[in-house]
C-alpha cells in the first residue's frame, strides 16, 4: 500500500507545478478550445435539442430514456411500487438465507450465457459485497451534486412545478434501475480470485449472443466501455472535485482564500484520498461508501427537515405551487414542456436510471437470485431524486429561490443559491453543506472510479498492471480537475455518460424477457420460504 501510494505522489507531483503554470500562463484554456474543436461534435450529438417551440427544446436522449422507464414500468406490472416494500426488506435481510440454499433449484442458471467451462466452479461464488453495500456504492455515484445543484437550476428555469416532474421521473426511473440491475448480476463474471465482473459490458455480450446476436452484442459492449471510460474521468471525477473545490475556496473566502489559485493542492489531497480507497477494489470501496451515504444523506434531509418545519406553515402553498406550476405553469420558460422538460433532464442526470452505470456496482453483490439486487436497484432512483432532490426542491420554494435572476446557472452558481436558501433559516449550514459536497465528490468519484476500471478490465484485460494504470491515472484526473478549468473536457465526458444510453437501452428492451423470468424465480423461492 505504502509503495502505491507514493507511486501515485511521484506521478502527481510534477502536475503541481505544471498546473500552477498553466493557471497564470492559460494553457489549460487553449488545451480546452483545442479539444472543444475536435470533439465538439459529439458534444453536439449527444446534447441536440428538439425545439418544441421558440422557448422550449428538449434534449433527445431524454426520450429513450423517459419511454423506456414507461415501457418498463408496464412490463413489469408497476414493480416500481408492487416491489417497493420486497426491495427493503431485502436490504434488511429479510431473505438471506434464501441465498445460502445448498441447492440452486430455480436460482437461474449457474453459467448464464455459456461461460468457459473453467469457470464453472467459481461461478456460484456469492459475490463480494452485500445488498446494503451493493446500493450504497451505487448512490455514492448518483446522490451528490445533482441533487444539490441540479434541482436548483431546474427550479430556476422551470419553476416549482419542475419538481412534480422529477418526482414523476423518479418513480418511472426505478424500473429501468430495476432492468438493468438484476441483468448485471446475471451476467456477470467471476473470476477464480472471487473478484466480480459486472455491467452492461457482459449483459450485452452473454445476453444477446443467446438471443442469437452476439455480434451486435459485442459491438454495443465495445461502445459502452469507452463511454464508460471516459464518463469516469470527466463527468465522475473532474467535474466532482472542481465544483467541490469553488465550493471549498468560496466558503474560505473566495479570491482573498489562502486557497485561491491553489486547486492543485486540494486535488492533491483529494487524490491521495482517493488512491487509498480505490486500491482495495469494491469490497473497500462498499465499506467507505455504506458509511459515508447513509451520514450524508441524513445530515442533508436533517436540515432540509429543520427548514420545512421552521416554515412548517409555507409547506402547504409549496406543493400548491409546485402542482399548479406542473400543469399551468407560469413563469421564465412557459408552458407545460418546458416545466416538463426540466425535471425529467434533472431527474435523468441524478440518479442516472438507464444509463447502465449502477448495474456496475450492484454486480458484485452477494446472491444467487439476480431479481433480489434488480429489486434493491429500484429503491435507488426512490432515495436520490423522490427524496433527496424533493427536499431542495421544497427548501428552494419556501425560502423563495424558486425563479432566479439570472436562468442560466452553472452548477457552482447553483450550489451558492442553494446554500443561499439554507442559510436564510441556518446561518451556519453553508459550513456544513460544504462539507457534505466534499463528502458527496469523494463518493461519486470512488464509486465512478469502479465504474470506469470495468469497462477498462473489459478492453484491456485484468492483470494488475492494467488495473493500477487505470488507478494511476484516475487520481492523475483529480488533480488536473482541481487544478484547471477544462470546461470541454468535462463536457464531453458528460456527454459520454449520456452515450451510455444508447447502448444500454438496446440491451435492456431486448433482454427485458429475460428479467421477467428471473423476477418469477426470487418471487416464487420467497413464497416457498413463507
């Protein structure tokens, strides 16, 4: 550990001086208009929008997700709810001991999609982490500054009644987290060491070469795995520690900050963080993140609580206002598809249902029937956005920070209003938000660092070589995140974790039948067991 350490202090520290350099000379600028140039068209891609209208377009991968969590909540006969309550009583425990069976009667079938014969004996290996391990590592990576800041921008262009519409997108998301969670564990490999494999990558080559379409299958695991690779990089690593790190320098006193101009030396820190963390894999990773989620998340709704009962009266004409505005809204943007619009985009960018990622990380949890974890899956989409996201919603629209100045925040800007409207009823919660930001970036960033490392494994192999190039560089990106602003950069990463969609969502429709059938199979060993 020691030696990997200071192999990640010896990488990083010729950047401190580099990106001291390149903050007073703009090198970073020009690197970033280079790179917007040359990637700008995917940029564009990904993030066209559909105009509807003079003021209102909408983003087209917000279609194929928005219909799939429709297509899926219909299929599955509402699990969203019917599953609500089976899902926590999973993660309670409720049924482990249906998972240590001697006998794997109806638990599926032990080498889904015709593994080696090697691998066989390895294959009924229970996985590395638990249900509670499995879907804390998994909100790491989606509760964060989405739900902060993301809310705030979406109240602040739509309206209070964007928040009926991410709630709504919430509710429909935890089908697809279903989806495709239960299809990581399926699929997923497990190596003779015990260390699991998991993700749309494997999904879309086992799953659909049974389906008879093992080329496209291929093809679309390929396309993942860089989209995956580069999401990580970006979107859940750079972009976390730099709005991390405006919020830190902000509360410290902005320009006249002793950390003003000093990214570096937080990314550094951050990184050393990090490395420790993610050295030791998911099974390391699980236990940080079952820790840290859970603080957060009750420290956030604490105070979002505190608020709403110190203005316990203005709670009624908020959801008067956030219904009326869902339907026949009046305000910056107009009409029913803008407010719509708005809370589905900032629905689907925080909790990420559809996007494959999660599937990751709930992979590797401990059992033999894939519908228990698909059924964990789901209460994920339930906590980051019908929770989380509806308490900044309503802490914004009672302190009177629903329609903003300015409708063209950025997420640092987003995240001051926020905390603005804390702070108008805890004159000392900017402190404490600041430090759940940071705690908020730190998960995201382990967690996505997983994300990444598979689909890294997937196109470059498994040796230990392969996986601390990957680590190495990962915690390189802390650094030059913190350290510069490379604004193309991060926005072509975060058009990559939308690209993840595309192929996920083929894979999804078409192994759908397959989830039903795993779905049949928990249900049933659980009306045996009662």
């Amino acid at each position: 550990m020691k030696k990997i350490l200071l192999a990640i202090i010896t990488i990083l520290s010729p950047l401190l001086t580099f990106a001291q350099e390149t903050s007073e000379m703009g090198l970073d600028q020009k690197i970033d208009q280079l790179f917007g140039d040359a990637t700008g068209w995917f940029v564009n891609f990904i993030f066209y929008q559909i105009p509807f209208s003079d003021t209102v377009q909408v983003y087209w991968v917000l279609f194929p997700l928005i219909i799939g969590a429709t297509y899926f909540t219909l299929y599955f006969k509402l699990i969203n709810f019917s599953g609500f309550f089976t899902a926590i009583n999973i993660v309670r425990g409720k049924y482990d001991d249906i998972d240590h069976h001697e006998s794997m009667e109806g638990a599926g079938d032990s080498t889904p999609g015709g593994d080696a014969i090697e691998t066989i004996a390895v294959e009924g290996h229970e996985g590395e982490v638990t249900h509670f391990q499995a879907l804390t590592a998994a909100l790491s990576a989606t509760v964060g500054l989405g739900n902060i800041a993301g809310v705030a921008i979406a109240v602040s262009i739509g309206g209070a009644g964007a928040t009926f519409w991410m709630i709504v997108a919430g509710l429909l998301g935890m089908a697809s987290k279903f989806v495709e969670c239960t299809l990581g564990v399926k699929y997923r490999d497990i190596a003779e060491d015990g260390t699991v494999y998991g993700g749309p990558m494997y999904y879309l080559t086992k799953g659909l070469k049974e389906k008879g379409l093992g080329k496209l299958g291929k093809v679309l695991a390929f396309l993942f795995a860089i989209f995956v690779i580069g999401g990580s990089f970006g979107g859940g690593n750079m972009f976390q520690v730099n709005q991390a790190f405006q919020l830190v320098e902000n509360i410290t006193g902005g320009e006249a900050s002793f950390l003003h101009g000093k990214g570096w030396l937080f990314g550094l820190i951050m990184a050393v963080l990090v490395g420790i963390v993610i050295i030791g894999g998911i099974k390391k990773i699980a236990k940080v993140t079952d820790k840290i989620v859970p603080f957060m998340v009750v420290i956030y709704v604490a105070a979002s609580l505190f608020v709403l009962i110190a203005k316990y009266d203005m709670i009624g004409d908020a959801f008067v206002q956030i219904f009326n505005g869902a339907f026949s809204p009046e305000g910056v943007v107009g009409g029913a598809v803008g407010v719509l619009v708005q809370g589905f985009r900032r629905a689907a960018f925080s909790n990420e249902a559809g996007i494959g990622s999660a599937s990751i990380a709930h992979s590797a949890v401990k059992t033999k029937y894939p519908a228990s974890e698909g059924l964990v899956a789901l209460l994920e989409p339930f906590i980051d956005t019908v929770v989380v996201c509806t308490m900044t919603a309503l802490v914004l629209i009672i302190t009177g920070n629903v329609v903003s100045e300015n409708a063209s925040l950025n997420d640092a800007q987003a995240i001051l209003l926020t905390s603005g409207a804390f702070e108008s009823v805890i004159s000392w919660f900017p402190y404490v938000l600041t430090v759940a930001v940071v705690l908020f970036a730190f998960s995201t960033m382990i967690s996505w660092s997983y994300y990444g490392f598979q689909g890294w494994a997937y196109l470059f192999g498994r040796t230990k070589k392969m996986e601390y190039a990957y680590k190495l560089l990962f915690c390189v990106f802390v650094v030059i995140g913190a350290a510069a602003s490379l604004g193309s950069v991060i926005g072509f990463s975060d058009a990559m974790i939308f690209a993840m969609m595309v192929p996920n969502m083929v894979g999804l429709v078409l192994l759908a039948p397959k989830v039903k059938g795993e779905l049949t199979k928990y249900l049933a060993a659980i009306k045996g067991k009662k």
